[in-house]
C-alpha cells in the first residue's frame, strides 16, 4: 500500500530553488518508503494572499487525515521576510483535519542591527513558536539543541539533516585532481556585500596557498559565482592560478566539477546540516574547510570537515595549505567524507527518517 503526502511550498525562489530541489529529491527517495509524496505551492506572490488561501482551503479539503509537510524559509512566505502569515496556512490545514508538519530550513531568525531588523526578527521568532503549536509535527534541518529561541521541552521535534540537491553516483569513491594541480572548489558566493567578503577571503586564502604550494586551480561555480569574475582577476591576475568561473549550472555539470576537486572551501557563513552547498562537497568526497557556528554539529562535525574560526582568518589560511599539500591527511578526510555521507546525509537515510513517522497512523 502507497501512503500519500503532500509537500506544500511558499513562493518560488530564482533563479533556482533549492527548497523545491530538495523535496523533488526527497520525494523520489520516499518511494522506497513506500510513500507517495506530490508538491504543491500556496502562490500567494501571483493570486494575492486572499484568492491563495481560499484555493488552499479547497484544496485541503481533499487532504482530511494525510499528512502535509509545510517548507518554511522566511521568504518564501513573504517578499521582505515578515512570515507569519504562514500561520494562516497551518491554520487552514489543520481546520481540514490533515496531519501537518513544517520542516524549518530557515531555523534562525536573520541578523541585523536596523530597527527593521529588529522587526523582522521579532516576526520571525514569534512565527516559529506559534508554528509549534500548530503542527503535529516539527522537523529541523540542525539539531534542536542548537537553536536559541526553542522551548526546552519540545517533544514534537525531530532533526532530519538536508541532503544534496545533486544527482551524486551511487558508488561515489574518493578521487583527486588527475593531473597533479591542486583545485580547489567553492559551490555558490552569497549575492550583495556578503559576497564581496566572501571573495575578499577567497583571494587571500589562495594568495597565501600559492607562496608554498605554487600553481593552483580555482574553480568557482554556482549561484551568484559569475558576479565575481572581475574581483576574482583582480585579486589572482598576477599569481599562478588557473581561474574558472561560472554561474548557475546544470546538476549534472556541478556533480562533474565537484569531481575533479581536491578541497571545497565554504566562507558562506557557519558550516551546518542544512547548507546544501557544503554537504554537496561532503557527498562528492571532498575535504572541506569551513566556519564553526553554532549551528555546526554532528554529523557535520564527524564528515571530513576542517573547522575554523572566521575571527581567525589565519587559521583557514594554513588549513588550506595542510589539505592541498598532505595527500594522506587529504584521504583521511575525503574518506571521513564519504563514510558520513552516506550514513546520515544521503537521500536514503534521510528519507528513511521521515518515513518514521509518515508511516504512523
């Protein structure tokens, strides 16, 4: 017998969307479970809010007793991230008598200093708390443990990590650059003025790398990544650095340029269980050097990952070096990779988590 359920999604992100990426990914995987899961969205940006919940109340109406998983980031369920009307939609839900849960990718309420910022904060954890309430179910992306606005006692919530939106091989080994360059891989650069610092800290960790390692590749690809080429010349023109650069891609295009990495560095933030980008490095048996947060946990902390402080630039510096220039520690760590990957990171395992309790009647 095949279980339904349902993925129901806020406003489409572009240019690509890594929420809806990852429930296409989460639902082929269900269905060694033994669930049938199909994706809806509540498209509240083109319909106006009112003509959208009055669609989704209908809708529901044929969902009485299945069990919906409501993605929650704080734009998807408005323009400036002020979400709580996605308590709207919990509420419709649950009226219909369907089984509701919200699987939080954004498990943090954003940063800022503004007044604004100081709003929107406000909204966000105010949003959260009441979604508890209102959900049977409530699956975070990190450990519970790590999140300092939840309740001590919340007994509803699971830690489900994301996988890779990526169609990684099955039989995915450990492999370096074939011939004899060092590469180094850096998955997508944050849009705006964070991304001018992440290309500030890129440039100098390969300025530094070059002074003891000599010629290296830098391949950076992925979203936002073609914005920096002119920064990215700059910086490197004058070293001995074959430069690649590209934007948005196809899977299977960064699945093959992953391949050929010898070390992913990630400065997008703290490395965690819900950075998509990081754990693509992880799954591809890569090394990884990232920032420590906290949201950053087991299995995060047990995968082949060089933790470092961003107080501390030197430290990622010598990191970089240690990994390109030391082939056994670089093993150890593309194996510790792998072997994590496929525990608790795979889209099996993850899959095999919901199916706890999507299987319970």
């Amino acid at each position: 017998m095949t279980i339904p359920c349902i993925a129901l999604l806020g406003r489409k992100d572009e240019p690509t969307d890594a929420v809806e990426e990852y429930c296409h990914y989460l639902a082929a995987a269900l269905q060694d479970q033994g669930i049938r899961m199909e994706l809806h969205r509540v498209s509240w940006q083109y319909l106006g809010w009112r003509t959208a919940l009055q669609e989704l109340r209908l809708q529901a109406l044929k969902w009485r007793g299945i069990w919906v998983l409501v993605q929650y980031t704080a734009l998807s369920w408005s323009e400036r991230g002020f979400p709580h009307r996605v308590l709207r939609v919990l509420k419709i839900l649950k009226d219909s008598g369907a089984r509701v849960a919200i699987v939080f990718h954004d498990v943090e309420p954003y940063p800022g200093t503004r007044l604004i910022d100081s709003v929107r904060r406000f909204d966000q954890i105010h949003t959260m708390r009441r979604a508890l309430a209102l959900t049977d179910r409530t699956v975070f992306t990190v450990p519970p443990d790590r999140l300092s606005w939840l309740p001590t006692a919340t007994p509803q919530a699971i830690f489900i990590p994301v996988g890779p939106n990526l169609p990684i091989p099955h039989m995915t080994q450990v492999s370096f650059s074939q011939n004899g360059m060092p590469t180094i891989g850096v998955f997508g650069i944050t849009n705006g003025e964070s991304g001018a610092r992440e290309t500030e800290i890129i440039v100098k960790a390969v300025q530094f790398a070059t002074r003891t390692i000599g010629k290296l590749r830098l391949s950076i690809f992925g979203r936002h990544g073609d914005l920096r080429k002119a920064e990215l010349r700059e910086g490197l023109g004058n070293l001995p650095v074959e430069l690649s650069v590209a934007g948005v891609m196809e899977p299977d295009q960064i699945v093959e340029k992953l391949s050929v990495c010898d070390v992913l560095l990630f400065v997008r933030g703290h490395i965690s269980s819900r950075r998509g980008s990081a754990i693509a490095g992880i799954a591809s048996g890569l090394a990884v050097i990232a920032y420590s947060g906290s949201e950053t946990a087991v299995p995060i902390t047990e995968a082949g990952v060089v933790l470092v402080s961003p107080d501390h630039p030197d430290d990622l510096n010598a990191a970089l070096v240690r990994v390109l220039s030391d082939q056994s520690y670089r093993m150890d760590l593309a194996t510790r990779s792998l072997a994590v990957y496929k525990k608790h990171l795979a889209w099996p395992a993850i899959a095999a988590r919901f199916g706890t309790f999507l299987n319970t009647h």
